[in-house]
C-alpha cells in the first residue's frame, strides 16, 4: 500500500480516514479487547467501520491522524493531565 497520509508545508494532506473511523479505533484500542497488532480482529470488532487496510493505515499514521482530529484520543481527560 502506498503513503496516503503526508505532509506538506506543516499541513497534513492525502488523508482517508474519517473521524468516526479513528474513535472507532481508539474505543477498540483503550477497550484492551485485542492486541492492535491483530488487524483481522481489530477489523472484525469495528462491526464494519474499519476494514483491515484502514487499520493498517491507522497504525502507520497513528500520530498524524492524533493531530487531525486531537479531540480523538482521551478528549477532555487528556487536557487535565498536560
């Protein structure tokens, strides 16, 4: 699979990852349910939302994707603690 998520000029572009598709992803990885590693699961426990490249695409760009929608990972609770 090629790079879709870049840079450009401090710009994140090229992404196809919805919003909804990371907090479906993140509910999965902070349920402790699967090893995020297992993309079959992660996939299968999404009950759609995600297919296995999404997964991997999210894994790859797990950073980027945090910056493109920062409300995502620990909303509110993660603002407490910085």
């Amino acid at each position: 699979m090629s790079e879709i998520i870049h840079v450009v000029d401090g710009e994140i572009q090229g992404y196809l990852i919805s919003e909804a598709q990371f907090i479906e992803f993140e509910d999965i990885r902070q349920s402790g349910m699967t090893n995020m590693f297992d993309v079959r699961a992660v996939a299968e426990l999404s009950g759609g939302e995600l297919e296995r490249d999404d997964v991997r695409l999210i894994m790859k760009n797990y950073e980027l994707l945090h910056k493109l929608y920062p409300n995502v990972r620990g909303g509110a609770d993660e603002k407490e603690y910085e």
